[in-house]
C-alpha cells in the first residue's frame, strides 16, 4: 500500500492504471476510519483491480461553529486499518492542496441541498459537493462507494454525477449499526458513556416507524409524532428534524407509498447524530 500526498501524483497513477486496463474503485472518507468504512472497502475490494481510498477533512463541509477543528483525526491507525483491508492507494492531501490561495469555484446542488441537513448546515452540502466532484476527477474511478446513512449526500451526489456527466457509478452501501443498533458514526467517539445509551433512541424511533409502516400506517404525520415521543423521553435528546420524504426529491409526502425516505437528525448532549431508514410499501 502506498500514501500519495500529491494530487499531480494521485493523478498520474490513476491514469497509468487505466492504460494498463485496471479498474478503481474509490472510497472517500474523512478518516476516522470505523466498520461502515471498511464495509466500502471490502465491497470496492471485490469489484475492481485496484482500491483507492482518500482521507481529507474537507473544511468547506463544515460551518463557522461545527467540529472542524476537534474532528477525529489518526492517519496512522487509519493507513493500518487500510492496508489490512488490501487498500492499493490512501490518498491524503492537504488543504492548501485542494483550496489554494485564490480558489474560488464550487459545485451547489440546487434544492436537494437546502432541505433537511442543509436547513440546519446550510453551506454543508456545497463543500460536500465540491469535494466530491474534485476528488472525482483527481481519482478518476469506474465506481465511487458511499455509505447509506448520509442518505441525503449520496442522493445529492448521485444528482450532481448525473448532472455533470461523470463517467462514473455510484454505489451506496448499507448502513453499519452497531449490536444497539446506534448507526456507526465517527462522531460517536465525542459521546460520553451516558450520551452513548441515549444514543440509541435514534434507531428505536427509526425502527417504531418502520414496524407503523408495516402495518400499513400511512400518515407520516402520526408516524413523526410516534417518534418524536419516543426521543423526548430522553433528556439529553434534542430533536433538529425528523422527516419522511421522496426519494428522488426530498420533498415531504403527504402519504407513505412506494417507497420513501424516512430521516432524522438528533442531538445527544453536543453531538449532532443523524440515521435513516427506506420505507417500501
């Protein structure tokens, strides 16, 4: 396994894997690396000849009083954890890299950004996408694989290839829930014990809508309400959203049909922890 600090370089092995017929699967990451990455890693693994995984706190995803600066970051456990995992490529530039001084472009998804996570966040998903849509061409792989759980960025990405002709197809993966069922996360390392129980709420109000849903309960009203009690019972929760929408839109529906997105996002104590389910009926 190899480190490329480098884009230039980064560019240059990408491009001379492609001449010798070699397919890239790309996972991007922010490090921190937990079981969900890997997850990525295994399935990017399986389906091509050569695995790259980038680790970047991207500082354009993150707003003036968010965690930028307190974000996990281990580059040493991480690198470990990927060569075990048969990682070809750990790419790990810096900022002054992808925003030098003078940068002044960005990538916005219009509307899909500005709902949900985005009412709360809202420059979040523009660094999102920008990123994303660097790292894609710096990489230039076959496929990009993300994870379930930040349902509404691998919408928005997925809009953001389609839209800009990408050469590319992106995967999402299933969420990776620990034994609780609390939804990997590397934000969960800033939960203290106590904050780590009431965590699980946020999937017990997630599986509550599920099991209304099965039994044909089809007014997402009463559903959020259902959940919404359900999270109130513990102290150190603090609800930002809860919703059920479109898939393809993100728009809220009046009635569960077909399938829809159910998401919410919740703080425990300081954290902000966000999990969701797809509801098909």
């Amino acid at each position: 396994m190899k480190i490329i600090r480098s884009i230039k370089e980064m560019q240059a092995f990408s491009l001379s894997a492609k001449r010798k017929g070699g397919s890239i699967g790309f996972v991007p990451t922010m490090g921190a690396l937990h079981e969900g990455h890997l997850s990525l890693i295994r399935r990017a693994k399986k389906e091509n000849d050569i695995v790259v995984v980038s680790i970047f706190v991207n500082p354009a995803q993150f707003g003036p009083r968010e965690d930028f600066e307190k974000y996990p970051r281990n580059l040493k456990k991480d690198a470990q954890l990927c060569e075990k995992e048969g990682v070809d490529i750990v790419f790990y530039p810096s900022a002054k890299q992808m925003y030098p001084e003078g940068f002044k472009t960005y990538v916005e998804v219009e509307e899909l950004s500005e709902v949900l996570c985005g009412r709360s966040r809202p420059t979040h998903f523009r660094g999102v996408a920008t990123v994303v849509a660097k790292l894609f061409n710096i990489v230039s792989p076959e496929i990009a694989y993300f994870g379930a759980k930040d349902a509404q960025q691998a919408i928005i990405i997925r809009r953001m290839a389609q839209d800009l002709n990408l050469p590319l197809k992106i995967k999402v993966m299933p969420i990776v829930r620990e034994k609780d069922g609390l939804a990997l996360s590397s934000r969960n390392v800033y939960l203290n014990p106590d904050e780590r129980k009431s965590a699980t709420v946020l999937y017990k109000a997630v599986r509550e809508a599920a099991d209304l849903a099965k039994k044909k309960i089809s007014d997402p009203r009463y559903i959020i309400q259902r959940m919404k009690q359900i999270i109130r019972r513990e102290k150190c929760a603090r609800i930002d959203y809860i919703a059920i929408v479109n898939m393809s839109d993100l728009k809220p529906v009046k009635k569960i049909e077909g399938k829809v997105l159910l998401a919410l996002a919740v703080y425990i104590g300081k954290t902000r922890l966000i999990d969701n389910i797809i509801i098909n009926v």
